[in-house]
C-alpha cells in the first residue's frame, strides 16, 4: 500500500566571522523508482545562490549549490513530499541459482555489477573475512537471504552505535577494531563483508521513519537509532529479488521505513552535502542538521 510522506531536511553551518563560500553539492532529493516517488519539492538558500540540478554517475539527483557574497551563516532548508510503496525483503523471491551460497550472478549481470562485487577497503590480515565467516553454518546449507540477516542483526545486536555529524567514513576495520560507529560506518562494514562473501552490494543514503517521533504515525514504540539526521544503510543485489534493503543500525530488511535518497559503491561518493568556504582560519563555528519525517493521513 503507498503511504504518503512530507520530509523536512534543515542543515545550517556557522562561522565566527564572515566567509565566502565555494560550491556545494548537496544530495538530499529522495530517488524516484517503481517504489518512490517524489510528488512536490522545494529548495531554500541563505544567504541566495545559484542553484542547477545534474545526475551524477550513479543516476542520483544533485543540487549545485554556488551561494553569493559573504555570511556568517549557512542554511540549506530541503522539503520533500514522496509516495512510498514499501519493499518487504524478507518476502522477495529469490532465483533458485542464488538460493543458497556460494552462488554466481549471471555474467552479463556480474559485468554490471563489477564495482559493487570487488571489495574496495584492504583487509590484509583476513580479519574482515573471518569476521564475515563466522556468519556461515557448517552443518547445514546456507541461505544467501538468512546469512545477510545474520549478519544484519548482528552489527544491531553487539556495537554500540556512535552518532557523528562530521563527513567521513570508519574503514571496517576500525569499525571491527572499536566493535561500533555511525550508520556510515555499519553499512561499509557489511558491504565489505558481503562482498567477501561474492555478494554486491552498494551503500545507500537516506532518510528514515520512526513511528515513535511522528505525531501523525500510528504505531508506537521505541524509537529507532538514527532518525532525525540523514540515514545510511546498505543495498544487497540478489538475483530474483534485485537490490535488497539492509539496514544494521536498526535491524531492518526491506525498505518499509527507509526512503532512499543516493546510492554508490562506497559511501565517499554519497555524501549528503560537500562544499568549501573561504575565511579566518578558525571561523568555522559548527553544524547543525535536522530532519523531520511525518506520515501524510488519508
């Protein structure tokens, strides 16, 4: 059933003194899809920019964002209304080849989806591998689905999740070495892990529902980790069933509560917003970033 959506996205940078700014790229534009649709957008700027909207390789919308003359402010205020019909992963079927692992994609399949297979963060010890091992039954075949739950809940289970505003992404093996992190941080370190396993994948950004903080919502609960910022988690490509949700901050497969925005073979190349100032040395002052996502009725 498609649900409706309104999506609030506010992120304001501060400065000391006043600055100049260079360009901005700033992907926050939900992605449209047989599942997501975007029906109304706005974009506001302060101080006033030049704004132009490209795709980048990945086929995700980005806004160029060149902002004029000088401030001690930055504020980019994104609104987004989306229909949504929710993806329930556990329930997809999956080709009989890929059942079970290991499996092999089809070759004109494996051809596209060579960035996404090859593991893109060293691991020269086997630390990762054997991490991503232990997730294997040795007793029994393993389901290509179950093992990525495994996995999946794993990470939920046993890290302690660290929010962090500053860009950047843990390498998984600090994230194995600190056993926690950001979302960020969680999703490479299970894509890395898959793709050890021969399974793609690509780390996707995002904005999440929680139930809990939506006045509109009609479920109650305890609230999920990560609302109220941009989301991140991962995408699976099985064959039979395409590319599967999985998001280890909280647990979840499928896309019920997750609204994708970019996707790309590592997180560096979905960056939410990225740009350059110009300034006292020690002007930048901090960051603040809030996102509201409400459930339309009716």
């Amino acid at each position: 059933m498609a649900t409706q959506y309104d999506i609030h996205h506010t992120t304001t940078y501060r400065y000391r003194s006043p600055v100049r700014f260079g360009l901005h790229r700033v992907m926050f534009r939900p992605r449209d899809s047989h599942d997501l649709r975007v029906l109304a957008t706005d974009l506001q700027v302060s101080p006033t920019a030049a704004v132009r909207m490209i795709q980048d390789p990945h086929s995700n919308s980005v806004a160029l964002v060149q902002p004029h003359g000088e401030a001690t402010e930055l504020a980019i205020v994104c609104a987004f209304t989306v229909e949504h019909v929710p993806s329930p992963g556990d329930l997809l079927t999956l080709d009989p080849t890929a059942e079970f692992l290991p499996f092999a994609y089809a070759l004109q399949e494996r051809t596209d989806l060579e960035h996404y297979l090859r593991p893109h963060h060293d691991d020269p010890d086997g630390l990762l591998i054997h991490w991503a091992h232990q997730f294997l039954l040795h007793d029994a075949p393993n389901s290509t689905r179950d093992t990525l739950k495994r996995m999946n809940a794993h990470i939920r289970e046993h890290f302690t999740y660290q929010s962090r505003d500053e860009e950047g992404t843990q390498t998984p093996l600090q994230t194995l070495a600190a056993q926690g992190g950001s979302c960020r941080d969680y999703a490479l370190l299970m894509m890395e892990a898959a793709r050890r396993l021969g399974i793609a994948t690509r780390f996707v950004s995002g904005y999440l529902y929680d139930p809990a903080l939506d006045a509109a919502g009609q479920q109650a609960g305890d609230s999920m980790v990560g609302a109220g910022a941009t989301h991140a988690w991962l995408q699976a490509y099985l064959p039979g069933a395409g590319w599967v949700a999985f998001d280890p901050t909280n647990d979840l497969m499928g896309s019920g509560h997750l609204l994708r925005v970019g996707v790309a073979r590592d997180p560096a190349l979905a960056t939410p917003i990225s740009g350059s100032w110009y300034g006292e040395k020690d002007a930048y002052a901090g960051m603040d970033v809030a996102v509201k996502v409400t459930r339309r009725q009716g």
